[in-house]
C-alpha cells in the first residue's frame, strides 16, 4: 500500500514538471536511458570492446565536455590512451628497404649457431674467421648478432657442459673414495674404506678398521698407489671428512693425481660412491649380522667381487663393470640354470623356478626371497 502511494505521487510530480512539449519528451527519453544503463552497469561485468567502439567513443569524446564523461563505459585516462593510440598509428608508415646487404641464408645463419653451440670458446672474430676459410664472408657484428638472438652469450661464457657430460668425457680418470659405517652384532662401529673407478663402475674395498686415524688412511694409499690401481686416474674425488688427513693427500700428489674435495653438506658431488653405498646396505648389510672386523671385511670383498664380475649396472646398459665375452644364444630344449651361492645362502629364486618346472611343486613366495646374491650359469644337459 505504501510503494502504491509513493508510485501515484512520483507519478503526478513528473507529469507536472515535464508537461507535453517535444524536448521535454527527449529529456525524459535521455533519463530513462541513462537509468537503464546504470542497472546494466551493475548487472553487466567489463564489456570486451572492439577496435571500432573504441574509434567511435575516443571521437565522440572531443565535442563533449570533460565533466559529462562519466557516462562512458570507461575512464577518461582510457579515453586519452585510445586518442593517442589513434594519433601516433596515424603517423606511422612502413619503411622501404633503401638497399643493403643481402640477407644470410637459413644455410649460413644454422652453421654459425651451430659453430657457437658445439665450440663455446671461439668468439666472433674466430667464427668469422672459420667461415671464411669456406668461402662464407659475413660480419663479426652479424655473427654476434645472432648468437644473442638465439640465446647464445659471448665467449668463453655461454654455457659449458654439465655435470654429466664432464663426468662422462673424463670418467676414465676419476676414482671416488669414501668411507662406509658399518655396525657389527654387539654395536661396535667399523669404518670401511673403498674407491670405485667412475668409468667402468669397478669396487675396491681399500681396507676396513674401527680406528681410521690418519696412519691407517696413509697406508692405505700408499697400497693403492703400490697395487697400480691408480694406473691413468688423473682426479681423485673425496668429501671434507677429517679422517683424509694431509699425508693422505699428499700420496696421490705424489702420484701425479688431483685431488677434488666434494662442497659441504652436497653428497650428490659423489653420487657414484653414495650410490654403491646404497647398494651394498640393500643387497647385503641390512641382511646379514656382521661378527667382527674379519667377517666385516670379508663379507664386503666378496659382495665387491660379485658387483664387478657378475651384477648388471644400469649405467653401463645392463652390462656388468668387468667386461665379459656375449653369453652364446640360449638353446631351445635341454637347457638348464645352475646357481653358484655367493654369500653360503640356502635357497634363491632361480633355483625354485627350476624346480617348479621340473617337478610341477609350488614353492611358497616367502621362501623365494631368502635369497639376494646368487650368480646364475646356463648349461646344456649333454
């Protein structure tokens, strides 16, 4: 009843104050607009609007004033923007070519990248040089040009090679040595000593003691350089630990070989000897109970033996560190596997599979796993 009355009122008061003149009515017709468009405003996100909405509003824009603005969708400063935009497009022209030099070829332009790419120390001067011993005249500027296009810096600072790819070109003389905690049955801690060669992935236990004072690490170097195991090593990598003291180092600088100490606190600097460590506490520390220093080393050497004679290594496509001749094709029928026990374990996974072939017996899953160093020789039945 209430909005009733206040309508009747509203009503009667805009019907006195416009009359029935024709601008009147245009006025009326230019309030109802505006009122529209403020719901719509409120209702409606931003409008996307075109290059030609944009044409026309920045132009209507110059014949009204400033302080009727508001009834644009936008801001007077985006107002500004467009005319200016419209302004500086109306000045711009295309440049013809006066002349020049002619452009490289797609030919010329992929061997100087690649120059740049595969020889990271020559500089522009050189490559143009290479270039022109085959004939292939561009410019110094021209060469630096497109190696900055292409992400290439200046020598000798463009990127070099990675880890990986330093590892791999000087693997062949690098040996890696680290030490090995182990706990033996009544908790005593022994320190095992050992170095793998990074190229053919071979381990060899240097020495293991429960005292690994700066005498005993010297010694052991100096057995390492009387054995000939440091025949081609050119780089000798070894953490910060303070059991290498400086009498250590100084046997394999006698030997011709440099030392390279692993940064603080980074163990992936000698990831290859984390790596063995790894294996060797999977694959036979964390299954079996270690008497003393005797057993301890024991152990060890011949968990060393089978990794170099016998375990594939990933890093070596699937082959084993000790290079052995191809096995000769498996014969189709009369064919058997023997096992050859490593570590005195009873049973192995092979050798139950045999059984189950020949006999037709299940044996129990749990009784498959007690087994985790075996070598396995394929024979023929004669």
């Amino acid at each position: 009843m209430l909005f009733a009355l206040i309508y009747l009122l509203l009503r009667r008061v805009v019907r006195a104050i416009a009359g029935s003149s024709s601008e009147t009515s245009t006025e009326v017709e230019l309030v109802i607009l505006r009122h529209q468009l403020m719901v719509l405003k409120c209702q409606v996100g931003r409008p996307r609007l075109r290059r030609r909405d944009r044409l026309f509003m920045a132009a209507i824009s110059g014949v009204l004033p400033r302080g009727r603005w508001s009834s644009f969708l936008v801001t007077p400063q985006t107002l500004l923007r467009w005319h200016r935009e419209l302004v500086r497009h109306k000045w711009t022209y295309r440049r013809r070519s006066v002349g020049g030099r002619p452009p490289i070829p797609d030919e010329v332009r992929e061997l100087i990248l690649r120059m740049g790419r595969e020889n990271p120390r020559w500089g522009c001067l050189r490559m143009r040089g290479e270039l022109a011993k085959l004939g292939i005249r561009v410019s110094a500027i021209k060469i630096r040009t497109l190696l900055r296009a292409s992400g290439l810096g200046p020598a000798p600072r463009r990127d070099g090679p990675t880890w990986s790819e330093f590892l791999r070109s000087q693997a062949h003389g690098i040996l890696a040595l680290d030490f090995l905690t182990v706990e033996t049955v009544l908790l005593r801690t022994l320190y095992v000593l050992f170095a793998i060669h990074v190229r053919s992935r071979r381990v060899h236990i240097v020495g293991v003691t429960k005292n690994p004072d700066s005498a005993w690490v010297t010694q052991q170097a100096h057995n390492l350089a009387v054995g000939e195991r440091l025949r081609g090593i050119r780089f000798v990598i070894r953490d910060r630990d303070s059991k290498f003291s400086g009498p250590f180092d100084e046997v394999f600088r006698s030997e011709g070989v440099r030392i390279v100490r692993t940064p603080i606190r980074a163990p992936r600097a000698n990831a290859f000897a984390e790596r063995w460590v790894r294996t060797v506490r999977v694959e036979c520390l964390d299954r079996m109970l270690l008497l003393g220093r005797r057993h301890a080393e024991q152990v060890l050497r011949a968990c060393a033996a089978h990794y170099n004679e016998a375990r594939p290594h990933r890093g070596l496509d699937l082959r084993t560190p000790r290079r052995r001749p191809h096995p000769p094709p498996r014969p189709a029928d009369g064919a058997r596997v023997r096992r050859h026990d490593v570590l005195g374990v009873a049973s192995s996974m092979s050798t139950n599979l045999l059984l189950e072939a020949r006999s037709g017996v299940s044996v129990p899953f749990r009784q498959r796993r007690r087994l985790h160093h075996t070598r396995l020789v394929l024979e023929q039945d004669p």
